[in-house]
C-alpha cells in the first residue's frame, strides 16, 4: 500500500497505521505459521497449547487490523490509494507480499518443534518487551491492546522458554536439534531491533528492548546448557517489504478465497 | 451362566446408578466400554484433519479464529475421552498403538475428502450435528467417567454446529458462486452423514447388549430417523436441497421417508477403501513419529529435574 503524505498531522497518523499494520502482520504471520501444527502436535496437550496460541496471535492481528483500519478510514480518501473503507480483512486479505511488514523470523517454515518452539521463544521474548513499553503509549487504544496482548505474551514467552530448557537439557539428540534451530534463527533475530522510519515509540527504545532481550535469551540459555552463536550474518528487510520467498506463498494460500471471490460475505 | 456379581451390576444399571472405575463390571462391559471410548477419541482426533486442513485458507479472520477454535475443541474432546478410557485401565499409548496399526476404529466420515470452504459449514452442520444426536444420550451412559466427558464434549459440540450453519446461511444468502459451493458440499456430505449412525438395526449385532447395559439408549435407526427429520427441515431454512430425491414427509409415520444407503460404500470405508483412510492413518502416524524424539527428551528433562 503507498499512502501519499500529505501534511504534517496525516504524516503522523500514517507512519502510525503503518506502525499498527507492523505489529498486526507480525502477529498474523506467525500466527499462521503456529496454526498449521493444529492436527500435527508432538503430543495431544502440546497440540492444544500451540493452538491456544496461535489463536492469541490471530486475535492480536485483529486489534490492531482493526483500529489500523478505523484511523485509515478517516483519512481523506485521495491520500490512500488502497481500498476504502478498509476493514482487517481487506488488510489481511488483499494486501500483496511486499505490503507486508512483518519481521522475517515470523514467515519462515515451521521446521521441526526445537525451531518452532525456539522462534516463539526469540518472538515473545521481543514482543514482551516491546509490549511493555507500549502499555504507556500515548495512543490509549494502542496502550490498551498491548496490555491485553502482553498477558498472552507472558504465557508465551514462559511455554517457550520451558520448551527451549526442556530440549536443551533433554537427550543428545534434542540438544543437537536445538543447536541447528539456533544457528537457523539467529540471522534473523537482530532484525528486530532494527530501527525504521514507522516504529513508535522512540527509537532509542528499541535499544533497551534489545538489551533485555538479550539478558532474557542468555539467561533461558545458561539454564538449557545451550551455547550463545557467534555473531552472524543477518538478514534483514522485513519491515521495508522485502520478504523472504517463504511469505508469498503464505499469502497465496491465506488470501485464496478473497482473492478468487471479490467483494463476497463469508 | 449368570453370577451373582452379574445380577447385581445389571440391577445398579437398571436404576440409573452410575458404574466409576473402581466398581466391580463385567470384563465384556469393560471391553465394549473401552472399544467404544477409544473409537470416540480416535474420532476426535483424527477429524482435526479435514478441518485443519483449512485453518490457513479460511476467507475471514474471524472465520479462521472460529475454525481454529473448533478444531481445538476437537482435541480437547480427544483428550477428556482418552482419559476416560484410561480409567478403565488402558493407556493413552497402547490406544495409539491400536489406532496406528488399524486395529483401532474411528468415524468413517472423517475419510471423506474437504474440498472447498463450504465444507467446513457441512461438517458443522452434518457432521457435528449428528455427532451430537449420537452424543446426547451418552450424557446418561452408565458408566460414570464416560457420562462426565460427554457432558462437556456436547456443549461444545453444539457451539461447533452453530458455526457450520452460520458458515452455510452465509454462502446461501451470498453469490451464485457461493450458493453453487455450499450445494456441491451438501450433496457430497449428506450420504456420509446419515451413514454415521452406522448400519441398520437388524446388522447392528452388539446394540442390544449396549442397550441393556445403557451404554447405548437409542437404535441406529431412531437416530438415523431423527437427525433426517431435523436436517429436512433445517435445509429449508438454508435455501439448498437434500441429495435424496425420495426425501418426502409421512403424514402416517409422522417422519421423512428418505432413500435406500448405500451400505456398500460404507462398509467399503470401513473397510480402510474410502477416498481418504490412508492419507488419514498416515497423518497421524507421521505426527506421533516425528514427536517421538520430543516426547523422549520431555521424559529425560522431567527424570533428570526429579533427581536432582
Ligand atoms: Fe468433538
Ligand atoms: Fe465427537
Ligand atoms: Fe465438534
């Protein structure tokens, strides 16, 4: 979606929905992701537990689909040239891959259950943080969906890190599969603490998140016995639209109804 | 031959009093019960498939929340209902076992094919819908863990029905494309349905025993019967039709008159030859084989953390 800019206040109220659209597509994304283990668990109860998050992720996407949507349907109309109104629907489903603005850790394949669970545990740890500091956004309706989301995410983030200790300090062959997970994610990890012309609150912000979470990832690693990687390359252009080719391939399935039948209720 | 253990098991059934897992039952009760459970459970289970299937496609955000809620539910039913069967001193595992090997039985609806999103609405409204026809009357089953699971799988059975007629009533008051796509499901789903209450009384051998041991209240062919009559009137509401062209109302009988089922086809489903039984088997084969080193590393991490 371009948005033409046209003052100072839309100027704000843009790099806000494209804020809000960041944080919903993420959430969407590796919502989708975690949703196809549903019928595929390593164990009925793990089944359902990844299911129920999944399902908070679907339901983060949705609020911040939606209020993206309420703030771009104020905008005059000449300064979007996406369809209007705008609904999260119209925002999850009609919306081509390099609209996206997801971080890449989110769209890539599930993998095996160490690099599932490890990239939820790279995931909520970021969104832990970054949640918490969007409780005292100036935006209550932002404040509001990340006091409720950080809930979940605390949920989350305490499954994850269990997961990652319980392979870590499992048997050989977990600990192994634990390590190839770690070496696959970590090239896209710093990506998250990129900084880019949309993020709110402050960008020195995203310094301190990316220092808790790195104190939070050395220590769920000292406890797992797992080794912290070198440094590496990262790869990073998620949030400007440039994906992975994981991503269109999601759309394409997530988008085929919507796409295949216009404008139809279902 | 009839014992005295016998005599008095029959007379606690025959004044509703519940049998739990410590009470002394017949080993023939005892068999049935857990056959009958697990069968359940592997119902459960493995109907996650066809609608998980479409989870990643679903049209709406909402529809996917609500789908991936359902199939959730789904799990949570399999897992009230392992439990239950484990009370009567099988495991989780070994049950597993029976199902990964074929031994095992599961609902031969779930070995039909989902081919749009209309399918989805079906399976709510036909397949959830007889399910709870079936399932009701197991709320009262005697034996007591059994009866408690049921109890909860319905309530949320009923949720799972309202969404699948919610998903049709859409597609009915939608486009010509839409309309078409809900019909083609209904036809392709009604035959399977009406089988799910299994075959005709005078083949349905282990009823009577089941029924005398009220582990079972109604015939096959009452519930058949009923659920008929419910979806006859209920299609109307839809704005679609029945595949049935002898689907007619008896004033005498009061009911629908409905066509002859074709039993061959489903014994041949039963029988593992429907369109799907393999890539079902194979799913869930697949999963408990990939989960296996993670289940192994669980049961390491816990023993090491007991010791220390
Ligand atoms: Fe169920
Ligand atoms: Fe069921
Ligand atoms: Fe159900």
């Amino acid at each position: 979606m371009r948005l033409n800019i046209c003052n100072g206040t839309q100027k704000f109220m843009l790099n806000k929905i494209e804020f809000l659209l960041h944080l919903a597509d993420n959430a969407l994304i590796i919502g989708h992701r975690s949703s196809e283990w549903c019928a595929h668990g390593p164990v009925l109860e793990q089944d359902i537990a990844i299911s129920n998050i999944a399902l908070d992720y679907i339901g983060q996407a949705r609020n911040f689909y939606q209020y993206a949507a309420l703030r771009l349907n104020e905008l005059p109309p000449e300064s979007s040239v996406f369809n209007l109104p705008a609904t999260e629907d119209t925002l999850a489903y009609l919306r081509d891959a390099n609209d996206f603005k997801n971080h890449l850790i989110t769209e890539l394949p599930n993998g095996d259950w160490a690099f599932t669970t490890l990239r939820i545990f790279f995931f909520s740890s970021y969104q832990y943080f970054l949640y918490q500091q969007l409780i005292q956004h100036e935006d209550a309706q932002i404040a509001a969906i990340a006091e409720k989301s950080l809930k979940e995410v605390t949920y989350h983030l305490r499954w994850s890190s269990d997961w990652v200790i319980r392979l870590g300090d499992g048997t050989t062959e977990s600990y192994q599969r634990m390590n190839t997970a770690i070496n696959a994610l970590w090239p896209y990890t710093q990506e998250l603490f990129q900084e880019n012309n949309f993020l709110q609150p402050a960008k020195n912000i995203l310094a301190q998140i990316q220092i808790d979470w790195n104190e939070k990832i050395k220590n769920v690693f000292e406890e797992a016995g797992l080794p912290l990687p070198e440094k590496s390359i990262q790869h990073k252009g998620g949030t400007q639209g440039f994906h992975t080719e994981h991503l269109p391939i999601i759309l394409t399935e997530m988008q085929l109804l919507q796409r295949a039948y216009p404008n139809c209720e279902w | 031959m009839q014992n005295q253990q016998d005599v008095l098991f029959q007379n606690k059934v025959d004044k509703e009093i519940r049998i739990e897992p410590k009470d002394w039952m017949p080993e023939k009760y005892r068999q049935t019960l857990i056959r009958q459970i697990s069968q359940h459970a592997h119902s459960e289970i493995i109907g996650m498939l066809p609608e998980g299937n479409w989870i990643t496609r679903a049209p709406s955000l909402r529809r996917k929340a609500i789908l991936l809620a359902k199939v959730q539910d789904e799990a949570g039913h399999g897992l009230y209902l392992y439990s239950a069967a484990e009370t009567l001193g099988i495991s989780r595992d070994e049950m597993y076992h029976q199902l990964h090997t074929g031994k095992a039985k599961y609902s031969s609806i779930f070995n039909y094919p989902t081919l749009s999103w209309a399918d989805m609405g079906v399976i709510g409204w036909l397949v959830d819908g007889a399910a709870i026809m079936n399932q009701v009357p197991l709320c009262r089953s005697s034996y007591g863990p059994y009866a408690r699971a049921m109890v909860r799988v319905c309530k949320e059975e009923s949720f799972h029905q309202r969404q699948g007629f919610d998903i049709l009533y859409t597609l009915g008051k939608g486009s010509e494309a839409q309309r078409k796509m809900a019909q083609d499901a209904i036809n392709r789903w009604w035959w399977p349905s009406i089988m799910m209450f299994g075959p005709k009384d005078d083949e349905s051998p282990n009823s009577i025993q089941s029924m005398k041991w009220k582990i079972k209240r109604f015939s096959n062919d009452e519930l058949r019967q009923k659920f008929i009559d419910v979806c006859a009137e209920q299609v109307k509401v839809l704005g679609f039709t029945l595949p049935d062209k002898d689907l007619k109302w008896n004033e005498t009988r009061k009911h629908y008159d409905f066509g002859e089922i074709n039993w061959d086809e489903f014994w041949q489903v039963i029988q593992g030859n429907g369109p799907c039984n393999k890539e079902r088997l194979e799913a869930r084969k697949k999963a408990w084989t990939d989960g296996e080193w993670v289940r192994d590393a669980a049961t390491a991490y816990a023993a090491k953390n007991k010791a220390a």
